[in-house]
C-alpha cells in the first residue's frame, strides 16, 4: 500500500502544488475508498482505482471549491515543484525538466504525469482522467510539440570524469 500512497501523494502534489492540499487529497481518497471498497473489482489495478478516485475529488471539491472562493489555482512560481530547491542542487537536469512540464496547462500537465512518471498506458490514463483516449493522445502530442519549442537542455559536468552528459 506504501507505494501506492508515494503515487497518490504525487498526483495530489501535482494537482495542487500544495503540500497540506496533497496531503488532504490522499486522506479523502483513502477514505472514500474504504467507503466503496465494494466497488473496487479484483484483478484489476488498484493503483489506477485510488488515482482516478483523487482526480475525482480534486475536480468536484476541491478545485471548484478554490475556484468559488475566488483563489483560482496557484501560479506556478509560488508553488512548490516537488521540492523544486532540493532537486535544483543535487539533480539540475530534473529540475529544468520539471519546470518545463510544470509550466504546461493543467490537463497536459497532468497527462504527462500520468503516462510518462506512472508510467500508465493511454488507456488507463484515459480512465483515471475520466476522458476519451484520443483527449490523452492530443494532449500528450501538445505537451510534446510545447516542451519541443524550449532551448536544449543545459548538461552538466560529469564529477568523476569532467565529461558532458
């Protein structure tokens, strides 16, 4: 269950880009899913189960909720990006990857997250997003075609062997 938990943290960090609203996500999903755990169909995966269940609660509470108050989403500069200083000092490459994707509209934002760091196939995608799998491709080809028109990547040293990478 820990590892599912770690993907449910992700994607409520994602969706959000709060720590306490992540957090509060994955507490409402656990919970919501103990409640219709007669629902969950065996055999199948759970993990894409407990992701489609925050996706819904962060799309029928939670950001219409921030929405009605008038606090709309967070602009991605004042979000924390995964520990985005803790990543810049040990992993530089990471994190210009994560700020490439990170300032992506939020449907593309998520889609990439989905299939490329989960690792989901486009279908299960389609299903946690509760879209249809050509609104999956479309994004993900749009994502592609935005992060294409970004400068290359800076490379850094290699400190054992002062190679480029």
């Amino acid at each position: 269950m820990g590892q599912h938990l770690a993907r449910l943290w992700r994607y409520g960090l994602l969706l959000s880009r709060q720590r306490h609203v992540a957090e509060d996500l994955v507490q409402a999903t656990c919970v919501r899913a103990l409640e219709r755990a007669g629902q969950f169909e065996p055999g199948t995966r759970m993990d894409r189960w407990l992701l489609s269940i925050l996706h819904s609660i962060w799309l029928n509470e939670v950001r219409a909720r921030r929405v009605r108050h008038g606090q709309g989403l967070v602009d991605a500069d004042n979000a924390l990006s995964f520990d985005g200083e803790y990543v810049a000092q040990t992993h530089v490459l990471a994190a210009q990857v994560i700020r490439r994707v990170d300032a992506l509209p939020e449907a593309q934002r998520e889609t990439v997250f989905l299939a490329y760091v989960e690792g989901l196939s486009y279908r299960e995608v389609a299903e946690v997003l509760q879209v249809p799998i050509g609104t999956v491709m479309s994004r993900l080809a749009a994502a592609r075609v935005k992060l294409a028109e970004y400068p290359p990547l800076h490379t850094v040293p290699n400190p054992s062997t002062g190679e480029r990478r």
